[in-house]
C-alpha cells in the first residue's frame, strides 16, 4: 500500500560530539511517498542502476498516466516520479510490481546499490560489478534485519576504474586484478575473494548496524557514528564466513584502500585511498580517471593544481534530484569518438565508449519522449548512473552506437562531451518546494568550467556534489549568490553578470583570485 509521509524530520541537538537521531528516516520509497508542493513524490531504487526494456516502458508509461511526465534521475543512479494524484496508489504499486520493480516491498527503501556503469562494456576494470550488485540487491531481499538500514545508507561497487568509489559509500567495494576485492568501511578495509564480494558488503552492513546500536545514538549512516565508536568489521566477515585479510597498520599494506590498477588522470604514482574519497596523506583525490588492467599496487591519484575535480556525488543526506551532466569529458574527442576507458572527473563522458552508448539527462530530468528515445536497448539492458546519465551497452558495431548517439541527441539529451550543460546541476526549486525562493532549474544558465555548479532554492542546498564546486544560491532579494568550494574552503566570487560570474568561478583554480 502505498502512503503519503511527513517531512523529513530534524534531528535532534548534538550531545557531545555525537548526532543524536531519535526516529528513523524519511527518505521517499516507491510505496512511502513524499508530499510536495507539486504533489506527491516517489523515489524508485534501481540497483545498479539497471532497468530492462520492460521496466523502461513501465516507469514512461507511470510518469504519463500518473505523475507530472517527466522522469528525474538522482545522485544515486534512481529514478523518481513527481506530480503523483493521491489516487494512483493501487495503479502505482501494481504496474511498478508487475515489471518486477517492487521484488520486496519491506526492503525497497534499503535497495541502494550503485556500481560502475561501464563494468564489463569496455575492457577496463577487473570485475563485472553489475553482477555483484544483482546478488548483493538477493541478499538483502532475503534478510529479516536490513529493512532496519537506513533509506539512505549507500552500497558503492567499483569495478577497479575508480568512477564510484570516491561517491561516499558506507560500505565500498573495489575490484582488484586477480580475483580479489577490498570491502571498506570508514577508515577499515579487508581483502577478501572476489566471489565473497557481495556477501562481505552485507557483512559490514551488519557490522554498521551492530555499531549504530551500540552509539545508541540512532546513526543512518556510518559517517554519523560518534568518534571512537568501533565499527567490527573483521568480526561480522568472521561470522558470516568469508575469509578476509585486514589492510592497514594491523595488517597488509601501508593503510587506507589502494584502487587497483595503476596511475590515475594526472598520471602520477597510485596512492592508498581512504573511503571518504580522500588521500591518506589529507589531500582530496581524483576518481574517475580509468584505471590500467593490470597490478593491484596503484590507485587514484591526489589532487594537484589544475587536477581534475571530483564531481556530483550523494552528499550526506543520501539520495538527491537535483544535479545535471557528468561536467567532464574533452570535447577535443568529439560525439561519438570517445576513446574506450575514457572517463571525466565524475562519470563517463557522452559518446560511443566501446560499444556503449553514454547521455546525460539536462539538470537531471527527461521527458516521456526523451526517456522514449532511450529504446530500443540492444542488450535489454538501460544503465542509469549516479551522475544523472545513461549508459545503454551492447551494440553490435560503432556505426550503430554512433547512429543512436545522434537519435539521442536529436532527442535532446547531452550527447556532445562539450555540452556546456555538463556539471550544470539544480535542486528542484519552486514550483516544487515549498522552500525554494527562486524557480532555480529556469533560471540555471549553462557555461564551460572544470567545476561542476550548482544551483539552490534555499540554504539547504539539497544534493549539491561532492569535492569541489560551485555554490549559485537563491537569495530573499530575488538574486543569487555565487560562492566558490574548494580545497575545504570557500570564497564568495562577484563581478560582472551573473552569468559571468559563474562562468569565473567554474574556471578558476585559486579561490583567493575570485573577486
């Protein structure tokens, strides 16, 4: 049955340095539905990002008959629905369940699983990760405790390039080259067989909640544990029977998680790296670079002066609606001639990448049409990524690829890696929210710059990306105020129009040289 829900609801004031959550989450599910300004709101988890052809028509034939017909895709790689009737309760659930969208209605919420979308198009990478994922979504289908996870505690599967391993997940899993794979939480990491993969993130999953309950303090997610609170991952892989060696100071290796493979984007030396998508050293690092076939002993590479940036993510307060294109890519390589592996500083760049097809939904939302466009799928397979894009594999030949680039294009989905809408992103804004001051996604302007922007309806800035960025924030006075986040700080940029400014500040490199 499906049912309108609350507001989200604060949390309570901190005591000591501990967030203290006295009831569970809020967060939207395909049955527990949000009320907006624009009606209600469903959030559709896709694990891994995969849809069938089936389910494609489904979720177009949803969004025409009962929601506003747009379909808006989120930092986590799923799908809502907007502009619900408080009368298409039964119709919903029954069509979303009929196209084997709903597999347990107890567990819908929990279903969040984002993993490499080229995994196993394009040669890159050491494991096929979208399997992983299909038996780690079984998993928690099966068991009686994870409904009790938040509906915003995050599973992040990478397949060796280091696209989603920097997203902010509390449990990641990396492939490695033979046959192996780290499984990490926080600041702990095991090595494990990759064939256990899956079994240890539901492991450390257990562990979490273990954890949580111990704080006492009602933590959704790991990074809301109170300083010191022992998270025993090592126990849990011990009780769930996967062998597992520990990496760090008590174990192999010299600390943190090493991305296996070899030199990232700016193609200095691997590095260990942390969960949190940061160097073990301090400095931030930039994922997304495609990493070799071979070694395990390398990884992302920290961010130097002009380095590529890290793009949207899920912030901390979990799935989000808001962002636009991957904001990367080198036009110099053109539609359509995108060089296998090839990666921007978030997610893969628009074009023909092997025998895949990459598109980016404009300010993360399509059209029925544009959706439409996306069939028929060669493979029977649609990938939706967490930077709001589409990956369709399996084409048979690069002449067929390249022509439903262009039909996808034609369509009006951003298929040219020079887009100026690439990493131009925007919360939902008004009409929608209540909250927003301004109608933020018609007033977004598009603009070239390595920084992805974001613009916000108010001072929540729900869903702004990870890294660094570029705040374009609505004011009570009718305007916007442009802020410059980098490097942990930030810095207020003005001067000119306001496209102008923005246009500045997704170019620049020293904060200090903003005004």
């Amino acid at each position: 049955m499906l049912a309108a829900m609350p507001p989200t609801p604060a949390p309570s004031p901190d005591q000591g340095e501990s967030l203290i959550r006295d009831r569970g989450d809020a967060c939207p599910g395909a049955l527990r539905l949000h009320r907006a300004d624009d009606g209600l709101l469903a959030r559709l988890r896709l694990p891994g990002g995969i849809l069938t052809s089936r389910q494609v028509l489904a979720l177009e034939a949803a969004a025409e008959r009962l929601a506003d017909g747009n379909l808006s895709v989120t930092s986590r790689g799923n799908i809502e629905l907007r502009g619900l009737g408080d009368a298409c309760a039964g119709e919903l659930s029954a069509l979303l369940a009929d196209a084997g969208l709903l597999p347990s209605e107890r567990h819908e919420r929990v279903r969040n699983v984002v993993a490499s979308p080229l995994a196993g198009t394009d040669g890159t990478g050491h494991a096929d990760v979208q399997l992983w994922a299909r038996e780690l979504d079984g998993l928690l289908c099966a068991e009686d405790w994870t409904p009790r996870l938040s509906g915003r505690f995050l599973f992040a599967l990478d397949d060796g390039r280091g696209d989603v391993a920097g997203l902010g997940g509390d449990v990641t899993l990396i492939a490695e080259s033979g046959g192996t794979a780290v499984v990490g939480m926080g600041s702990v990491s095991f090595r494990v067989a990759a064939a256990d993969a899956p079994r240890a993130a539901l492991a450390a999953a257990k562990a979490f909640l273990a954890a949580a309950d111990a704080a006492g303090n009602g933590a959704w997610r790991v990074t809301e544990l109170p300083t010191g609170q022992t998270v025993d991952l090592g126990g849990a892989l011990e009780a769930a029977r996967v062998d597992a060696a520990r990496i760090g100071p008590e174990g192999e290796g010299p600390g943190g998680l090493a991305v296996s493979g070899g030199p990232g984007a700016s193609g200095g030396p691997g590095g260990p790296v942390a969960f949190d998508g940061t160097a073990v050293s301090g400095g931030p690092v930039a994922f997304g670079a495609p990493v070799a076939s071979g070694g395990s002993g390398g990884g992302a590479v920290p961010r130097g002066p002009g380095g590529p940036a890290v793009l949207a993510g899920p912030g901390a307060s979990g799935d989000s609606t808001v962002s636009g294109g991957a904001g990367g890519g080198s036009a110099a390589l053109g539609v359509g001639a995108v060089a296998a592996g090839a990666a921007g500083p978030g997610g893969p760049p628009p074009g023909v990448i092997g025998r895949a097809v990459s598109v980016y939904a404009p300010l993360g939302r399509v059209t029925v049409a544009q959706w439409r466009a996306l069939l028929p799928l060669p493979a029977d397979e649609l990938r939706v990524t967490p930077w709001r894009g589409f990956v369709i594999p399996g084409f048979g030949d690069e002449g067929a690829a390249r022509e439903r680039l262009a039909a996808l294009d034609r369509a009006g989905l951003l298929a040219d890696p020079g887009s100026p809408w690439l990493g131009v992103g925007a919360c939902t804004g008004r009409p929608g929210c209540a909250k927003s001051l301004a109608d933020v996604r018609a007033d977004a302007v598009p603009g070239h710059g390595s920084l992805p922007v974001h613009w916000s309806g108010c001072e929540r800035r729900c869903g702004h990306p990870r890294g660094d960025w570029v705040d374009v924030l609505a004011t009570r006075d009718g305007s916007y105020e442009v802020t410059l986040h980098t490097a942990g700080s930030t810095a207020p940029v003005t001067g000119g129009t306001l496209t102008e400014t923005v246009t500045k500040a997704r170019t620049t490199t020293n904060p200090t040289a903003t005004r």
